[in-house]
C-alpha cells in the first residue's frame, strides 16, 4: 500500500466518522473534549483529584460516543477519563420542537 493509499484511506475514514458525527449529534447532551479524544455523552460528571499535590480530573460518561476512527465501536455504555490537562464540557442546546395544536406531529 502506498503513502497516498493510506492519506486516501484516512481521509474517507475521517469523512465517515464526520457523517457519522452530523448523524448522531442530536441524540447527546454533552460535547467532552480532553487532550485525547472528543466524546458525545448524555451524561457526564468531572470530579477534581488531588495525589501528592498534583491536582487531576476523573471525567466519567456514559452513553457516550467517541470521535476515533481506529475504534471498531464508537458507542460505549461508560466512559472513565484520568488526566492532568485541560477538560472542556459544553451541553448541547436542544431544538425546540413547535408541537401543533393538540399536541402531536400524527393527524
């Protein structure tokens, strides 16, 4: 396999993973971000750690989704995350949905 099979390789699979991203998105409420990877989770707890004065952060998810197009299963039921870097959450905003007059989208 050449050098550019494996560029053409990784840029169909980062395509994918994108695809799938923009697919599933709405189904999360939280975007996680660590210096490793990138998660969709509907629930997240961060819980600051502290060992010979170091301070760290325990991340736990679960339902969650992680952004590795190596991983042969992105959707995982937990997730635990140790780091000494930066962790960023965002919850994502939900649309709102304009039910019609009798409350519901089914005539």
């Amino acid at each position: 396999m050449s050098a550019e099979d494996l560029e053409k390789y990784d840029t169909e699979m980062e395509l994918s993973l994108y695809r799938e991203y923009r697919d599933i998105v709405g189904q999360f409420a939280y975007v996680v971000e660590t210096e490793r990877r990138f998660y969709l989770a509907n629930a997240v707890e961060l819980i600051p750690r502290n060992a010979d004065g170091e301070v760290y952060f325990e991340v736990r998810m679960s339902d969650a989704w992680v952004w590795d197009m190596y991983r042969p299963a992105r959707f995982v039921s937990h997730v635990r995350v140790f780091t000494f870097k930066d962790v960023n959450i965002e919850e994502l905003e939900k649309p709102e949905i304009n039910l019609p007059p009798g409350g519901s989208h089914f005539s």
